[in-house]
C-alpha cells in the first residue's frame, strides 16, 4: 500500500496567461483538470490517501477538492502563508500521512505512463530511502548516478553549478529528474523543519551520502510536462493514447 502527495502549490508562471485566475493545477486537458488527472492516477495505483499542497489560488483550489467526491481521502497541507518549495512543501506536509506506507511524490503538471509496478518494485528490492524516476532527455539540470542507479550529484549546465562542489561529473550518467519519486517516511526526520522555503534535490544529494537513494529510468517517451500553453496540445495526444 502506498500514499501520495501531489505538489500543487506552485505559481504557475510559465502556464501564463492560463493561470491568470486559476492555479495550474486547475488548468484543464480535454476537459479534465490537471489535479483530476493526477487524483485518478494515485486511486488507479490504490494510494489509502492523498495529500494536495496548496497556496496560489488557495481558496479556489481548498473549493475544488472539497466540492468533489474522488472516492479517496484527499487532504490539504495549507501553504497560504508562505510557498515552501519542493523541500518545505513534502516537510510540511508530514503530519498529514500516516507514517506507515512508502508515499508517491507527483508533480500535478506532470502527465505519465511510467510503468510504476516496476517502480515501486525497484524502489522495494533495493530498500531505498528514496526512488527519483528520471530519464534521458536533454534538459538543463541533470541528476548524476552511478552504474547501480545511485544517486551521486548534480549538475546545472547554464550556469555550471555542480553538487557535491568537487564532484567529477563525467564519471557518472546525466539523467533528467521527471518530478516523480517514491519515498519511505523515515526520510522526514532526516529533512529540515519547513520554517523557509527549500528545495528537495539538494535533501536528497545529502541523504545519498548515507542512506540508498536509487534512480528509476523510464523512456522519455512517456512523460510529458504540462508546463507552458503549448504542451496542452501534447498532453490532449497522451491522454488520448492512454484511453486507447
């Protein structure tokens, strides 16, 4: 049994001007909202529960969810005050999972037909803290790993910025980080209060200096970020493909 956590929080700029007066979560495909689709994709893989961070368009979004019956419990972790960013949000959202299931990180702009039997049997054989499901894909900011799928760095290639800071990058495969991962809850007490805002990625390099944190690979092919006006288009085709 597995629980989820659909990241929903954020400002959506580069789906502008379609988030002008909705979050991007409630941008719609083929008449479906983004977080509909990502809600039907946890109850599909029998998540107990789901948590939705939730903070631009907060009311609208605490409506949404409340006005539908999604035949699964879905909570709120309320970032209204303050938008914690991809670390802060999952660190916040901690007393709202039960402590006993593995949990399902899931960008709700991320459309996916990741075979995630495989996944969660990878992340299972390999008693990993965390499972980061990436691919190869050209992108700007690459996750590192070695030849057994651990992961080992980092790498920004426009500005150079590299983790661990003396890290030799050529040693290891480049691969694009999907937004997608499955985690153990225990990685909570390894992870800062979310008091500021902070990014996930570096949490999981630290951890990675001593806990198992793998990478899954995927074919680029079956993932999709609805992140500009443009991909709407794209992610239309997917869900036609999927429906198939």
């Amino acid at each position: 049994m597995i629980e989820a956590f659909i990241p929903a929080a954020g400002l959506g700029t580069r789906l502008k001007p379609l988030t002008d007066h909705r979050p991007k979560a409630l941008v719609e495909v083929e008449g479906q909202s983004l977080l509909e689709i990502a809600i039907h994709k946890m109850k599909v893989l029998q998540a107990s529960r789901i948590v939705v961070n939730v903070h631009h368009f907060a009311d609208m979004m605490i409506d949404y969810i409340k006005q539908h019956d999604w035949g699964v419990e879905v909570l709120i972790s309320d970032e209204r005050n303050q938008l914690l960013d991809t670390g802060g949000g999952i660190k916040h959202a901690e007393p709202l999972f039960s402590g006993n299931n593995s949990i399902l990180i899931h960008n709700v702009d991320v459309l996916d037909t990741i075979d995630y039997t495989s996944f969660i049997d990878h992340h299972n054989r390999s008693n990993a803290l965390a499972t980061l499901a990436v691919s190869e894909r050209s992108t700007s900011r690459y996750l590192l790993a070695n030849s057994d799928e651990e992961l080992k760095g980092w790498m920004n290639t426009k500005t150079g910025d590299v983790l661990p800071k003396d890290i030799d990058t050529a040693r290891y495969r480049h691969m694009a980080f999907s937004g997608i991962a499955l985690i153990e809850p225990s990685i909570f007490q390894l992870l800062p209060q979310a008091d500021i805002p902070y990014p996930i990625v570096p949490e999981y390099l630290r951890i990675a200096e001593h806990e198992v944190v793998n990478c899954f690979e995927h074919n680029a092919d079956d993932w999709l970020d609805v992140g500009k006006p443009e991909s709407i288009i794209l992610a239309a085709q997917m869900l036609h493909r999927n429906n198939e």
